[in-house]
C-alpha cells in the first residue's frame, strides 16, 4: 500500500522544515501477553531516544507509579517533550491497527490523543504537537466504548492497491533499470 514509504517520505520533508519527528512502531512495542504498565512504558521510552531528551525515564516512571500508565504518558508529553524544544513535533504511529489486538483496552490511548489536540484552546504549546497515525483501520476503529466520546479528530487518508494500468507503467519503469 505504500504507507511505510509515505511515512518515510513525510518526516524527512518535516525535518528539512525544522519539525522534530519521532516514529514510534506499535508492532516493536509488542501486543501479545502484555500489561498496560508495559506497554504505555514502551511506547513513552521511544520518545527520548527519538527527541535527543537526556534523562532517566526508568526513574521519571517509577516516581509516578501511583498515576495510571495513561496520566504518565501525558505527563511525560507535557512537562518533559513539549519543554524540551521549541519547534514542532510529530509523533509518526505506524502500524496502529496492532493496538486493536491488545490484551487490554486502547481508548485511553486513543482519548489521550484527542485530549492532546483539545488542550490546544487552553495551552498554546500544544499547537505544536501532531500525531500522525499509521495503519489499516479507521478513525471509527479506535474506541470501541460507546459511552467515551468518539476519535473524531483527525482525518483519514485512504491509499488504494495499484490498479492494473498503474502496475504495467510500474513494471515498465522497473523493466528499463
């Protein structure tokens, strides 16, 4: 489908634009047999390593285990990742269908995601935060309880196979290298 060449191709541009990028890779954080701690710990130990931030993220968490893995993750993108720099930031989430296999429910995931694009009207620094989210599913995908407001921000782009016409010009193309 080209989603991993179009991601790819999407943060360099972003980088020669000064934008700090991050690209976090929900199959390599894992889904099979693992706990929320675990996994919203993964996800935000990919972040200081993508961002240059010099710290202890094993201690930053245990000093917060009374907060759920959620708040820490928030907490992490407010008082360390937006501080930490004054240009823009885009979390690249590819593969982010994997995160409907867990073992446990993503809409706190999916909802701290929306509540960073909402704290936009309140905190100016998060205007300059985006996620871009990778994968095959849909925005109506995410949160599965009824009873939280949808995953409504954002918007779907479709990439569609190669139709036989668009492969023949393809191979003709690869044929002559």
């Amino acid at each position: 489908m080209g989603k991993s060449s179009l991601r790819v191709q999407i943060a360099r541009r972003l980088q020669t634009e000064n934008t700090a990028c991050a690209i976090v890779d929900i199959t390599g954080i894992g889904t099979a047999q693992i706990t929320p701690v675990h996994w919203y710990a993964n996800f935000t130990a990919t972040l200081p390593n993508s961002f240059k931030i010099k710290m202890n993220l094993r201690t930053w968490w245990r000093d917060r285990e009374h907060l759920s893995p959620v708040v820490r993750l928030n907490e992490f993108i407010e008082q360390v990742l937006l501080p930490s720099s004054d240009r823009d930031i885009v979390i690249f989430i590819d593969e982010i269908d994997s995160i409907l296999s867990l073992n446990f429910s993503s809409d706190d995931f999916f909802a701290m995601l929306r509540r960073c694009y909402n704290k936009r009207a309140e905190n100016p620094e998060y205007n300059r935060l985006s996620f871009a989210l990778f994968g095959v599913a849909t925005p109506q995908n995410f949160i599965s309880d009824k009873t939280q407001t949808p995953f409504y921000i954002g918007r779907a782009i479709e990439l569609k196979g190669f139709d036989f016409a668009e492969a023949i010009l393809l191979a003709q193309g690869w044929a002559k290298k």
